[in-house]
C-alpha cells in the first residue's frame, strides 16, 4: 500500500506550520492541511504520488530517470501544496511567488534542490508551466493553476533524505523563520574541535607530544598542555637572559694576548711590507694604542723589524 514518507511529511508539517496560521479555522488565506498532498486518492495510478503498488507500464515516475528506477519503493514521492496568501515583511507572498522562487532556485542549481526531479505550476494563476531537471516535459493539467506539484526523485526518497532545507530557506527569506544565529549554526563537530583545543591548552592530551616540568623543582608537575610547556619556555629563556647578563660584566678584551696573536702571524718581511704599504712606522702605531701598551708594541715592531 503507497505510504507517505517520513522526509515529505516532515516538509508538510513545516509549511502548515508557518502557513496555516490560524490552525483552529479553516481560512482561504491559509494553507489547509487538505491543501498539502503527499498519497493519490484511491483512484489515482501511475505518478510521483504513487508507491510500487500503483505505478503503471511505462509510469514516467520510474523510467525516465534510474534515480526513479532504483529507488522505487512503496512511498510516495510527490507534494502537492494548495494556495495560500501571508503577509509578513512588509509584503504579500502566496503560491504563485512560492511556486515562482522554487523554480529559480532549482534553475540556480542551488544543494538544497538537487533532488527535486521537476515543478509543475502556475506564475499568475492563469497559464501552467513544469520546470523539469530531465528536460522531458513542459506543461501540467488545469489543476495545477490553483496547486503545485512537487516531484522528488525516488532514490532520495527511499534514501530518506532530508528535503526541509529549501522550504525552510524560503520561510527565512520571506521573514517567518528567524535566521539562526551563529551559536546555533555551529555544528557538533566544530563544537568538539574548540573544546580540544581548550583541553590541549590547559591539561595536554595524548596529540601534544612529550611532557615537560615547567618550574623544575617547584609544586607544578610535569604536563604536555600548551601552557606547561609556555612557562617550560619562559623560565629556559630567563636562565638564558641570567646568563647573558653575567656575561656582560666580564672584560672579553685581552690586548696583549690579541697583539701576540697578531704579531705572530707576521714575519719580519711581510711586517715590512704591510707597513710600508700603509705608510706606518712604528711611532704611529704606537701613537694609535692606548700608552700603557704603546711602548710594548714600538719594542716588538722595532725587533722584528730588526732581525
């Protein structure tokens, strides 16, 4: 027996929701639940309201598309949605510009219509036209002046794949759904992604490599978390700065032992020529140092010189 599907009425108690609006009275305003269609009436055969049961020889619902073939099960995959007018937004919308957005969307080729096999509608309540994804039909019957036919490719249907996603979208957009906000939107996984990285930083975890004691023989014990091994970090870089600043005070200028270096690189010849080349004599070196070291480097030069 043909069965609606639990991902069509999900689509249907969406639109009743936001467009029935007062559910305790029937108003041609509002869409009725009888105005929205997902199992033919006994009679109806062949079609996308139609399950395995009902489908005829050569039922275009089931041939045209193997996403139809392979997914043809007892449920029906069509949704019928009557007329209805709402305000909201400083504007009127009822099915015509309902009908009239779906078709731009799929023709956009927006995700949220990928299943949606062809929409058959009226734009002004006067002609019928189909929009349809195989590009195999074009028109519709009269009835489809005052509905609209929805057609669902099967496979996602037996799938039971969501299709509340475009409908929903059309409700935000004409300002009867309120956006979610970003807390909402932030999915599971990105929820559980931040608080490992909160838990990394604070108390390690098996991805954060070797542990180290940030404060040597201090209270804290040893941790791999990001900030055990920040404040390991900072108190190597102080021992670091400790150090250099020792190091300052020393007197790292050996002048005697600099000179000797110098000096005994040089033979007397090459002596002689680098001074010469340079226009130095001894005096003027000498002129050059410090005094206390001016007469050891004058005695040297002249020795040297000499031999």
């Amino acid at each position: 027996m043909t069965r609606a599907p639990a991902n069509l009425m999900a689509v249907r108690s969406l639109l009743l929701t936001h467009l029935d609006v007062d559910p305790k009275t029937s108003r041609p305003q509002d869409l009725e639940p009888a105005e929205v269609g997902i199992v033919g009436d006994a009679s109806h055969r062949g079609g996308y309201h139609c399950g395995s049961d009902r489908v005829v020889s050569g039922d275009y619902s089931v041939v045209e598309s193997t996403r139809d073939s392979s997914g043809l099960t007892l449920d029906a995959s069509g949704l019928d949605v009557g007329d209805f007018s709402v305000k909201s937004g400083g504007r009127t919308h009822d099915l015509r510009s309902f009908s009239v957005w779906c078709v731009q969307q799929c023709t956009a080729g927006t995700a949220d219509t990928r299943d949606i096999r062809e929409i058959i509608y009226s734009p002004d309540g006067k002609t019928v036209k189909r929009w349809d994804r195989l590009g195999k039909r074009s028109t519709g019957d009269s009835s489809h002046l005052w509905h609209t036919h929805f057609s669902f490719f099967r496979d996602s249907t037996k799938a039971g794949r969501d299709q509340t996603p475009l409908f929903r979208r059309y409700l935000t957009e004409i300002g009867l759904i309120s956006p979610p906000t970003p807390e909402d939107d932030m999915s599971e996984k990105a929820e559980n992604e931040i608080h490992q990285v909160y838990l990394g930083t604070f108390y390690g975890g098996s991805s954060m490599g070797r542990a180290v004691d940030p404060d040597g023989a201090g209270p804290a014990g040893a941790s791999n978390s990001l900030v055990a091994k920040l404040d390991y970090l900072m108190a190597r870089l102080d021992g670091v700065v400790a150090g250099v600043t020792t190091l300052q005070g020393k007197d790292w200028t050996d002048e005697p032992a600099i000179i000797a270096g110098v000096l005994a690189g040089l033979s007397p010849q090459r002596l002689a020529e680098a001074l010469a080349t340079a226009g130095l004599t001894p005096a003027a070196i000498a002129a050059a140092v410090p005094q206390d070291m001016a007469r050891k480097v004058v005695d040297e030069l002249t020795a040297r010189l000499s031999s």
